[in-house]
C-alpha cells in the first residue's frame, strides 16, 4: 500500500476482554515497529521485527502483550485479558530495515484502545 | 540508559515568526542518530529532520534547521517563518543502533494567525 494502515482505527473494550490490533507496513519495508503512546506521553516501543521474527521485544510490558509478523508483512499485536491501565494509541511503523537503519521510520495513524 | 528530554511542554509562535524548540539526550555512545518528529492531529507521525552525530554540520530542511550540540547532547529544532500548517506535537528521537528509537514526551506548537 501507499502507507502504513493500522485497524481498526479506535477499539473500545471491557477488563478482561481479548484484543487485536492490525499492522499492514508499506510494502517492501522489512522492519516493522510497534509503539505504545499514552496521553502526554512520547511513543514508548513495544517490539521490533525485521522480517517474520521479533528482533527485539523487550519493549513489550508483560506476558498479556503478544505480536507476530508470520509472512514478514501485517503484524498482529494481541492483548489478552485487557487491563484499563492499557489504554493507549498503539502506533506502527515501517522502515526499509536491513542492518542499521539510519532512515526514517514511517508511521500509521494509530490504533486508539479503550479499555473499559 | 538512553533517555531523551524536552523540557517545554507548549510552546507558542507568531505566525511567519521564529521559533526552537529544544531537547536533550543521554548517552554514552559516540555514534548514532537524533530526530525531530511532527505529529497533527491525525495522530500520523512524520520525519521532520535527521541529524548524524559523527557529522558535524548542522541538519537543514527548508524551514527547519538543528542545533547540534554533541558535547552538551542537545538538539534543538529551529523552525523559520512559521506558518499555521505547523501547529502540532513535535517530538525528539535518538537512535543508536536504528532499530529501537527514544522519544521524548512532546512539545506542543501553537502558531498564532
């Protein structure tokens, strides 16, 4: 696609609840990020793929946060058993990837998640 | 650890006035990258400017500049003649090995008709 498309757009859920969040990247970029941005806050980074496999995923803030690339392009960030404390636009971003990436990262519009 | 700061939560502008916002970071190492981030309403974050900090010279986009400062580890964003479509939240990053980023919490810009 032209940009990074995220869905849905707003998701509203109850405590508890299941929760998944779609990444579609540019296409051709190999990296793929996900990022946590709470209200007066700067993106917090969640996990990182370069291809189909977490490079890095020490962002991600406990065992109920899962996410997985299987093709090497849509991501699929999971959430289980909802907490409110997770409420939060939960942003993507590609990149071309490869070794050291010294571009820019090409963000979606987000993903905002109320939990309530 | 690596940590990014800006210290000005809002910062306000006259229209085709001046305006910097700044940022500092923390880091030990010698090589790596820093950049500013705009995001509109829209909630779509988009590259502003990219500095390297093994160059010396100072970052310029049209209307943006940098001001580098890799002793003092700031880097301050200039924005020249300011103009209503620049009214959001900017944001500082640092990268050092390019596949983690560090944002601060924000500066948000008001341009004032």
């Amino acid at each position: 696609g032209a940009g990074v498309s995220q869905t849905p757009s707003n998701k509203v859920t109850e405590k508890g609840k299941y929760v998944e969040l779609r990444c579609d990247p540019i296409s051709g970029h190999t990296a793929l990020y996900w990022y946590r941005q709470s209200l007066g806050q700067g993106p917090e980074f969640l996990i990182y793929f370069q291809g189909t496999g977490a490079a890095d995923d020490s962002g991600l803030p406990n065992d109920r946060f899962f996410a997985v690339r299987p093709e090497g392009s849509v991501s699929t960030l999971k959430i289980q058993r909802t907490e409110r404390g997770d409420s939060a636009v939960y942003l993507c971003a590609s990149s071309l990837g490869g070794g050291k990436n010294t571009g820019e990262l090409f963000f979606g519009e987000g993903s905002r998640l109320t939990v309530l | 650890a690596q940590t990014v700061t800006q210290s000005q939560p809002e910062m306000s502008v006259q229209e085709a006035e001046t305006v910097t916002l700044s940022c500092t970071y923390d880091t030990s190492e010698s090589d790596y990258y820093l950049f500013w981030y705009k995001q509109p309403p829209s909630r779509q974050m988009i590259l502003v400017i990219r500095q390297e900090a093994y160059k010396q010279q100072n970052a310029t986009e049209n209307r943006f500049s940098v001001n580098f400062q890799k002793a003092a580890k700031s880097f301050s964003l200039k924005i020249s003649d300011s103009q209503l479509g620049d009214a959001a939240m900017y944001f500082c990053a640092y990268s050092f090995t390019g596949n983690q980023f560090y944002f601060g919490t924000g500066t948000s810009l008001t341009v004032i008709p």
